[in-house]
C-alpha cells in the first residue's frame, strides 16, 4: 500500500529504553525486551505477533510500504469489531474502496498503539490477516534481523542523541554495517543517494513487498546504455494487498549504488504502478526495494525518527 487518507493521531507509546553506543556513527544495540520474533510466509515476507485488543498472538507481514496498519475483512469479523468509516486505500494497481474497523489497543512486543482505525482488505489479496504498517513505527527505529529472525521495535538514533536529519551521504558504521541516509514523506523513508547506469534514483523501502520494482522510467534509463538490460524483458502481473494487479516486466540489472551499497546482477521487475504515481514519481527513475534484496543482508535497520536506513 502506497497510501491511505484521513490517518488518525497515534496514541503516546511506552517511552523504550536505548543503550549508547561506543562509535558516533555506529548504530545504537536494541533495547532489551522490545525483540519480537520473525517468520517467513508463503511469499517470504516477515511476519510478526500482534495482539488485537488483547487477542492473540495474530501473525501480521511486517509492511514499511503501507502507511496504516491493515486488517483482513475475515479477521475483523471473526473479533466483532466495530465499523469504521469507509477510506480510500491506494494499492499498487490503483485507488480502492475498503471498508474500516475501529480498533481499541494493537500491541507488537513493548509497542502499543490505542484507537485505531484500520482498512479492512480481503484475506485472499493481504495473503496474510494483516499488514503492520508505519502508524505503528512513526518515530522509532525498526530492525530486521533475518539471521535471527527478530524484529527489534526501540528508540531512534535521533531521540537518543539528537541526532539533524540529512538526505546525502553514507556513513561505514562498527561491524560493516552501512547507514544509508534518507528523507521523509508522509512517514516513508526516501533514498535519493542511488544511481543505476549514470542515471539518479529515488528508492523507497517496503517490507511488504515480495519482489522489488521499478518504474518505467528507470527501465529505459537502463536500456539506453549497452549493458543496462543483458537479456530481454519478461512479462509478468504484479499482485496488490487490495486484489489488484498490475502487468509489468523482468529483466535483468547489471549494477547499482544505493548509497555505499554496490548491488550487481539481479533480476528487477518493472511496471508503472500506482503506487510511484501517488509519490509523484512517475517521471523520475524510481525503486520499490522489496524483500527480494532484502534478504541479501543479515539485518535491515529502517530508523523513522533519524530518517536513515543500516544494512
């Protein structure tokens, strides 16, 4: 999910303890007892337990692409929760009417969010009972850790040290991990330090997604040089949460920098989703980043609050 209008205010969560670390430029350790365990659904994207007004453990996809928590229709059913005012949700393949439950208290590990109102999506199209969405991070700092398999919810870097936010530059943190810095919109956080084929790139992180995807804009960016396409495109249909879909192709990319990054050959689908339009990046080389490269690294960090990302 790209977008959903009419977000309500987050209630005030528990304030989380953080551990300073010894380098500036290394990411602080995450906060005991805010570790939640990770799992893998048919499509390989995480999943993680979640309480619905004390109900649970439920298991929700961990999705930074969908500004608002959402729940599947049959979930929402089977705890009688109250109706909500019909929103508009903005999939990949276009705008949706959904239909919304008003939610009491939500709760994944130490994190609580109170009042709440969720779209409700079909369980065939979610392929999950819900989606855990950036309501839920806004201001934290978020960790996958695929070896692990733990999801980390703490305080961000930039809480913890009052760290400015900038939109360039990488830093080489302790232990190989690379910060990547990003800015902010409307809760998601934006890459612009990337290229592919000398050609800038916006690239926005989106754990929902399966596949990773990049708009037409940028297929023919690599196209126009002699390496940027070895092998010809392969059409294929891109599924939305919503039921959607959307056609696109696969192809193959030689190389590319996101940040101090450097990605080599790798197989990217592209389509014009609705989602890059809503982003306003419909003309402009831009990158779904899925779980696809992902999963390349032993842990993602995504910090909402210092608007930067560690691999």
């Amino acid at each position: 999910l790209a977008a959903v209008t009419g977000a309500p205010a987050l209630a005030q969560d528990r304030p989380l303890t953080q551990v300073a670390s010894q380098d500036p430029n290394a990411p602080p350790p995450a906060s005991p007892g805010d570790e939640v365990a990770l799992e893998a659904d048919a499509s390989r994207r995480m999943t993680t337990p979640v309480f619905l007004n004390d109900v649970g453990p439920i298991p929700f996809v961990v999705d930074t692409g969908a500004n608002r928590t959402v729940l599947s229709e049959t979930l929402a059913a089977e705890l009688a929760l109250p109706e909500g005012p019909e929103l508009r949700v903005h999939g990949i393949a276009g705008p949706y009417q959904a239909r919304s439950a008003r939610l009491d208290r939500l709760r994944a590990g130490a994190t609580v969010v109170s009042d709440m109102v969720t779209p409700l999506l079909p369980e065939s199209g979610l392929g999950a009972r819900g989606l855990l969405g950036i309501d839920v991070f806004r201001g934290k700092r978020v960790r996958f850790d695929f070896t692990a398999n733990q999801l980390t919810i703490g305080q961000s870097r930039r809480a913890a040290r009052g760290l400015g936010q900038s939109d360039r530059g990488t830093v080489r943190a302790a232990g190989g991990d690379i910060v990547v810095r990003a800015r902010q919109r409307d809760g998601q956080l934006m890459i612009f330090d990337a290229e592919t084929a000398g050609t800038r790139i916006v690239c926005f992180v989106d754990s929902g997604a399966a596949t990773s995807v990049g708009n037409s804009a940028l297929m023919r960016a690599l196209a126009a040089v002699r390496s940027g396409l070895p092998y010809p495109p392969v059409d294929v249909l891109i599924r939305s949460a919503t039921g959607q879909s959307a056609r696109g192709q696969v192809a193959r990319v030689p190389s590319m920098r996101i940040g101090g990054l450097n990605l080599t050959s790798f197989d990217l689908a592209f389509a014009d989703l609705h989602t890059f339009a809503q982003w306003g990046l419909s003309g402009r080389p831009a990158l779904l980043f899925g779980m696809d490269v992902l999963r390349i690294f032993e842990a993602v960090t995504l910090d909402f609050g210092a608007s930067e990302l560690v691999f």
